[in-house]
C-alpha cells in the first residue's frame, strides 16, 4: 500500500482549516496530520510529524508567510511550503517566493484544484495559481516585444533544460537526460533565472510553461 502524503494545515480560521482538511481527506493519496492556528505551534507540529506539505495561510496572528516560510525551510528543508492567500498582489508573491516557498494559491481558487496543488507540490513541480502566475507573465511582457523569436536570449540548452524543469525534472534528471553534468544544469539555471527575472526555478517554470503556450 502506498504511503499517503502528509499534510500539515496553518490557518487561524478553524472553520477554513476544516473544510480544506475535509476536502484534502476524500483523496486517498493525502492524510492531514496535523493542524494549527499559529506560526508557532505549526512549526513545533511540523518539527513533530515530519510532513510532506505545509498548507501555510498567509496572514496569521504571530506573523506572515515569508517569516513562516522561512521558519519551516530553515528547520525542515525538504518540507513543501505551499502558500494560501487572498491576496492577489505580484509583491507578495514574490516574496514568498524568495524566501522558498513552493506554491501560492489564491483563496477564491476551485476546491478541487487544492489538492491538485498539493500533489505538484509535492512532486517538485511547483504550482502558481493561473491569475497570479499572469502577473509575473505580464510583467515580462512590458519588458520584452512580444514579436521576438527569442525574447529572453536564451541559448538551445538553456531552453532544453527549462523545458524539462516544465515537465518537473530534478537536476539530476535533466543532467542524466541532457548527458551534462549536474553542475552544469545549476549554472544554467543560475543564468535562466537572471534572464527571465525571477527568484528561483519555480518561477522560471511557469513563465517559460506560460510563454510556450
């Protein structure tokens, strides 16, 4: 029997934190190990159960998701940080990204899509909700003349190596696929990243899913 991905829960709102870990629970691939109202005892939760995924609320009494999302990736490294918001802005977004987090969902998304991101997440995909992913995309846009071949200046491999970050390669996978050596994807990946202006590989996943589409 497959083991279930576990999830811990972060809201201040019991009656949102019992509706997600109701919806979370009708799929069999996720059991919700714990929950909290607080960063703090969230984290004493996460540090206990060793969860698979953090569904972090953004706004909570003792701090924010950046400090949260710092906090958890600090002492728990490989935990998956995705982000619940209702606020639709680019800046937030891009500083939850930057301090680490993995995903960012907006609170008015579909339900059933919640544990779609979950699964990504969890996976090392990644997973920006659709209209907040257009704001960053948006923002290229007004920098680069959207009749460019090659807006971004990229070179083959660099797009090889992002269209396989699209498919949600590690850099082991794209190292092993594209016949290079890891250092090199981490390089590559560094120079991505400056060209499409973003924060980390993430981001640059859905902008360049988005720009090929």
């Amino acid at each position: 029997m497959m083991n279930k991905i576990k999830v811990v829960i972060i809201d201040d709102h019991n009656i949102v934190r019992m509706g997600i870990k109701s919806l979370i629970e009708k799929d069999d691939r996720f059991y919700v190990s714990g929950e909290s109202d607080t960063l703090t005892e969230g984290l004493s939760i996460i540090l206990s159960q060793k969860p698979d995924v953090v569904l972090l609320d953004f706004r909570l009494p003792d701090g924010d998701a950046v400090i949260g999302t710092k906090r958890i990736k600090t002492a728990c490294p490989d935990v998956k940080v995705l982000i619940l918001t209702a606020y639709q802005s680019e800046e937030v977004l891009s500083e939850v990204l930057r301090v680490g987090a993995d995903g960012f969902l907006l609170k008015t998304i579909e339900s059933v899509k919640i544990t779609e991101a979950l699964y990504k997440v969890y996976k090392g995909e990644g997973y920006l909700d659709e209209s907040i992913s257009g704001l960053i995309f948006d923002k290229l846009k007004s920098t680069y003349k959207k009749t460019s071949l090659n807006p971004f200046s990229l070179t083959l491999r660099e797009k090889n190596i992002l269209d396989l970050l699209v498919n949600g390669n590690s850099n082991k996978e794209i190292a092993y696929d594209l016949e290079i050596a890891e250092k090199t994807v981490r390089n590559n990946l560094t120079r991505i990243m400056e060209k499409l202006n973003v924060t980390n590989r993430t981001e640059a996943a859905l902008v360049w899913k988005r720009y090929i589409n």
